[in-house]
C-alpha cells in the first residue's frame, strides 16, 4: 500500500471547525508590508464567527504585542495584546528558564526585544560593559554598526547568543528584504559562536503559543516553509501553507520532508472551505477531479477534470496532486519536476502557479 505523502487526507470540515485554534503568522500572511492581504480582515472575522480563536504568532521582534494589536485592528482585524505571541517573548522565556530571574541581558534589536525581556522578569542593560550574561538579537529597523559591535563585544566576553529567529528574509511589497537572520549571521561570524535559535522553527516558539492561547488542536497557519511549517511539525501540530508570502509551488514541490504542510491554501481564507483528499489509483494522483501522473520523461503531466473552466483553480486541487505525486516519488526530497499540462486548462493552471507547462 503506497503511504500517504502530506496534503494527501485534507480535512471534509472546515479548518475552523475541525481547529480550535489559528496561530497566524503575520507578515506575509495577515499582511505584507503596510497592508492587510485583501480579502483576510473579511475572512478572520468568518473564521472568529465559526468558533475558531486566533493567535497572531511572528518571528519579527521588533514591536511590542501592544503595538502589533493596533496595527492588526486599524486594518480592521480586532486584536488584544494577549492574542499576539511574538519571537522576543519565547527568548525571553527561554532566557529566563537559562538563565534565572534578574539575568543582566544585552536587546539587540527594536523595542519588543527588550519589552518581551522585562516582562520575564530579565534585567535589561544596554552596553557589553555592563557584562551581561545573554545578548538577545531580534529584528529591527533601526539596527546597526553600534548594536551589532556592542552583541560582539559582549559575546566575546562570554555572554551567550541567543536569537529571536533566523529568518533571512522578510516579505515586503518591493520583494524580500533583508531579515533578522541576515545580521544574526553577521554576528556568528564575527564571534565564531554559533546563536541559540528560539523562534520558529525551535519549538519553543510554539509551545509559547499554545501556552499563552490554552490551544487543544491548533493548526499553524503560515507561508514560510522553513520556520511556520517545519515548526509546526517539530511541535507536533498540524500546517496550513498559504501562497501569500515567500513560498510559491515550486519552492513548495521541492519541499524536503520536514517542511511539507498539512493543508495548502492561496490565503487564509482557506481556514473557512473543506481541503479535499488527494488519493492514488495506478500510478496517478487524483485531487477533486485533477490528475498529476509521471510522463515518459520522468517529469509530471497535469490533467484537469472534464469541463474545467476556471484555469486560476482556486482551490489548488491540481498542485495538491502534483505534490502528492512527486512527494510519492520522493520521500526523502527531489528538485521540483519538470511539470507539463495536458490540456489548455491545466497549462493555464501551471501557468497561475508559475510553473513550466510542458
């Protein structure tokens, strides 16, 4: 019997109904950038109206749970702090576990780093002369030449490096920017010490998130596969993927084992809509009536179901079964196929979803 590959079971309910609780990550998928991703203010409300309850998880630090409540209610989605879990709080309880109570710390990064440090009870300080025993290193916009030489000097000394997450991008309307990863990096190579990794994918970001929310059955809604997803797997949590931030299909059939989503989505109005089941029959994958079978090139021929009319497919069934049918393929990871339609509306599908159509 051929195991089933991730995507493969979907749900017949509702993720807001089958979930108790949505851990969303923010940028790139609540928004990007200054904006609200369209239509998502309209769908978290749905989502709240079915039941399901939302926790705003990000591995950016830079702003305090406060301000991120107000930025997520001026684009129409209420939020109290406490529904906001941030990278900085789960260092903070990191470095505290570590640490104890009082520790001398070292922020390298915006306001949230320190905020989420003195909520644990650390005690914040501001130069490496004043012998810290930790430097926590967060995103911040403002970061620069003097913060990074003051976490040199103080790792140096022997303050431990403890980073808030190594992304090292974050999305923007002008394409990736440089994110906290980048200048954690910078660090690192300087100091020759490897940094203490909290946020995602470390599980300690989401057990932060299940502890500060009380989720029975969350379901980690994001659009990194290198943090969201694979944190959530590390945790022992179900994934949503959504289309909206840095991964595209390609970067996702090419996924290695640990970075494969539960369920896949274009945004997060998928939260609201049944996921249908992928299954396989000979050698094909069948997925609400697409069909993605090997070709005698070795790459995947896509078919769309007799009467398709809407090439865009809105709910992704046809690149579920590509995945399923390369992931069948191979398990342990493979380059994303060579990918051809086999007919006008699948070549029109894999040309939404900027694949090669052969």
């Amino acid at each position: 019997m051929t195991p089933q590959p991730p995507l493969a079971a979907g749900t017949p309910r509702p993720p807001s109904v089958e979930f108790d609780v949505a851990l969303l990550d923010l940028d790139g998928v609540v928004y990007v950038g200054p904006d609200a991703v369209p239509g998502v203010p309209r769908a978290l409300a749905a989502v709240r109206s079915a039941g399901m309850r939302l926790g705003f998880v990000t591995n950016n630090a830079s702003r305090r749970p406060e301000e991120v409540a107000r930025r997520l209610a001026g684009m129409g989605i209420p939020a109290e702090a406490s529904d906001v879990i941030t990278s900085a709080q789960a260092a903070a309880t990191v470095v505290a576990d570590l640490l104890g109570s009082g520790a001398r710390v070292l922020p390298v990064g915006g306001p949230g780093v320190a905020a989420a440090l003195s909520e644990a009870g650390l005690t914040v300080v501001q130069r490496a002369d004043d012998r810290p025993s930790a430097v926590v290193q967060g995103y911040g916009t403002d970061v620069g030449w003097t913060q990074l030489a003051e976490a040199v000097v103080a790792i140096r000394n022997g303050a431990r490096h403890v980073a808030t997450n190594a992304d090292p991008t974050i999305p923007s309307p002008r394409g990736p920017l440089p994110g906290n990863g980048a200048l954690v990096r910078v660090v690192s190579d300087v100091t020759g010490q490897e940094p203490l990794v909290t946020g995602k994918p470390d599980p300690a970001m989401h057990e932060e998130c299940v502890r500060r929310t009380g989720a029975r059955r969350p379901l980690v809604v994001g659009d990194r596969l290198d943090t969201d997803i694979e944190g959530a797997r590390r945790a022992g949590a179900a994934s949503l993927l959504v289309l909206t931030g840095v991964t595209d299909a390609a970067g996702l059939l090419a996924a290695p084992p640990q970075q494969r989503p539960d369920l896949l989505a274009a945004d997060a109005a998928g939260l609201l809509h049944p996921h249908p089941p992928v299954t396989a029959a000979d050698r094909a994958w069948r997925c609400a009536g697409w069909t993605a079978e090997p070709d005698e090139d070795g790459g995947l021929l896509l078919r769309a179901p007799a009467g398709a009319d809407d090439p865009a497919d809105d709910d992704l069934a046809g690149l579920r079964a590509l995945c399923a049918a390369h992931w069948a393929r191979h398990p342990d990871g493979a380059p994303a196929p060579r990918v051809g339609g086999a007919d006008d509306s699948a070549r029109a599908a894999l040309a939404g979803w900027r694949l090669v159509a052969g």
